[in-house]
C-alpha cells in the first residue's frame, strides 16, 4: 500500500531551512583568499548529525509511521529539539556545543523511544526490526553523552565516535532490516523535498548576490547563469527521480540514505560555491577548484545512489560515467588554465548538468 508524505513531515522539513542555511553560511568565511580547512571541516561536522537527526526521523516515519496523536505530540517536542541545535550553528561552534549537544541528542533519544514504542504494538519481524533499532540507536547516544566529560578535540571525538556507531547501526543489521522493507516511494519522496531545501540555498545565495552588489548587466547576466544551472541540477535529479526510478523495490533503502548524504553536500557547497564566485577577495583557482569538486561529488553520488534503484533497461553503463567524467574533468582544465570571469565559471557547469540530464533522463 502507497505511503503518503505527512503536512507534519513537511512541516518538521521546513525547520531544517534554517539549519540548512546556518550550516551553508560557515563556508563563507574566507581567509587569505580561500577556505581553511579547520572552517571546511567544521561545515562537515555540522552537517552529518543535521542529516542524521533527517534520516533517523524519516525512517521511523518510513516504517512505522501512523500520524495519530501519540506520535504527532513527540514529534513536536523533536521540533523543540531541531530548533536548539539550529541556533548552535555558527562559524564559534565551540561556544555553541551544550546547545547542539542538548538539541541533537534529545532527537535520537526521541527516535530510540519510538522505536520502543512500536515494538510493543508490533509483531514477528516488525517487532524484530523496531527493538533492534531502538536498543542498539542508545549505545551511540551514549557514547556521545562522554562527549560532556571532556574539552578540546577530545569533545568531538566522543561525539562522533557515537554519531558513527548510530550510523553503522542500521548498516551492521541489514540482513534484519531487509526483513522489513521501506516504503521506497515515500523515501524517494522525503530525500527528493529535502534537496528542494538544498537547491533553495542556491536560490538565497543568487538573491544575496544579486542584494549585495551594484544592479548591472553583468550582475544580472551572472544571477541569471546562476539560475539556469540550479535549473538544470533540478531537472536532471527529479526527472531522474519521477520517470527512471523503480519505486517497487523491497530493499533497506541504505544506497538511498548514505548516497544522499554525499549529494546533500555537494548541493549545499555548491549554493556557497555560487556567492564565492564574486567575492572580491576570493582566489580564483581555489573556487573554481571548489565548485567542480562539489560537482564532481554530485556526479559520483548520484550515479552510485540510484544505479540499482533505475528500471534495468535504463540503467547506463561504465562508458557513460567515463563520458560525464572526461566533460566535467575538460570544462575543469578549460576554466582552471584559462582565467575567465565568474559567470562564464557558471556556463562551463550549466554545459556540464545540460549533457548530464540529457544523458541521465532521455
């Protein structure tokens, strides 16, 4: 039976535009030209539990999912929740980390509850799957906890070493979960209007060119490009998404889960991408370096999350990976040896996403 997308899934979505934009924002800080990557890796770091708090609820959802009361009430105190670990990001993350901490936190220990909460109503490998989830989801929420305990680097060891152990969670007990498989059109569905979110970033980040620097023809031509290739990356994912994808599959949907998060990021470094690009104190080489390494993860993700999930005769072949890969490798080298200015930066990639959702989506 089909699954809807919830109003209150799409609600709790929105509160994740905001951390989207927050987490975007730490790339902006440029130093002597480039990013460093203390400032890269502090992106990184916010992303990851951002996504993951995503998943975790979206799974439940996905799975054992039922809209009544109950459910809807812990979903709002998750809301409470998102919203403390929202105001923590921000390029002084350490001052911030009691508040992270406290907001992360109390959304997987909401999960892990709800997933207790539905093994009692379950049975057979409904139940199997839920208790497993929501026993083995605390031994990372633990270990994250230690992360109180200490200072300095040691703090976000303890962190992540819990958030890894949450994420290899489901990966070690793949054999069980396939027992209950997920609703793959309505996780399609979810990741699909969560990178809406990711392209709306690239939107702000055309409006904050277009508010911050003197109104000319160069201006607009550059925020039109801009346009275009958010249009094009939007094309090539949801025609891709509606018309090539088998939603029928009984599967545990990881390929979905952790290739999004590689495509996630490429989306989110790419919106930032496209406000560096005319910065007057930015390197030139280090941005274009930026953005095609961004679409160079956006290629790679995205081949590898839907290749088994596409009908079998539309799968495409090794010899059109090479193909998109020896585009964007010479559109690179082009840009990179011969200095042009930003917006011809941005035809070199709308070129590229052309031929790619050509390819992709005929």
């Amino acid at each position: 039976m089909p699954k809807k997308v919830t109003w209150l899934e799409l609600f709790f979505d929105l509160l994740f535009v905001g951390a989207i934009a927050s987490v975007t924002h730490v790339l902006l800080h440029i130093e002597d030209g480039v990013i460093h990557g203390t400032i890269f890796w502090k992106f990184v770091l916010m992303f990851v539990p951002l996504w993951w708090a995503w998943v975790g609820q979206t799974l439940f959802i996905n799975r054992y999912g039922n809209d009544l009361l109950p459910q809807r009430l812990l979903i709002g105190l998750e809301i409470m929740f998102v919203l403390l670990m929202i105001s923590s990001f921000n390029i002084q993350f350490d001052e911030t980390y009691i508040t992270f901490f406290i907001g992360y936190i109390g959304l997987r220990m909401i999960t892990a509850i709800q997933y207790l909460f539905a093994a009692k109503k379950e049975k057979a490998a409904r139940k199997n799957v839920a208790l497993f989830l929501g026993k083995y989801f605390w031994i990372g929420i633990f270990v994250s906890s230690l992360s109180l305990f200490f200072d300095g680097d040691w703090r976000y060891i303890m962190l992540y070493a819990g958030i890894l152990l949450d994420i290899l969670v489901p990966l070690l007990g793949r054999k069980k979960l396939r027992q209950v498989p997920i609703h793959t059109e309505h996780l399609l569905e979810r990741f699909g209007l969560f990178t809406i979110i990711l392209l709306g970033e690239s939107i702000v980040s055309i409006i904050s060119v277009l508010s911050t620097e003197v109104m000319d023809a160069g201006v607009i031509f550059y925020a039109a490009c801009a346009i275009v290739l958010v249009l094009l990356i939007w094309w090539q994912y949801f025609d891709n998404l509606e018309k090539k994808l088998d939603k029928e599959q009984l599967t545990a949907g990881q390929l979905i889960i952790y290739g999004h998060l590689f495509i996630f990021l490429s989306l989110s470094t790419t919106a930032a991408g496209i406000k560096m690009l005319v910065l007057p104190d930015i390197s030139y080489h280090f941005v274009v370096f930026f953005l095609f390494s961004s679409v160079l993860v956006y290629l790679l993700a995205f081949s590898g999350t839907f290749h088994l999930y596409r009908v079998p005769e539309e799968r495409l072949a090794w010899i059109h990976l090479a193909l998109f890969l020896g585009l964007l490798a010479g559109l690179f080298f082009l840009v990179w040896f011969v200095t042009i200015p930003a917006v011809f930066v941005l035809v070199a990639l709308c070129i590229f996403f052309f031929v790619f959702g050509m390819m992709t989506s005929k």
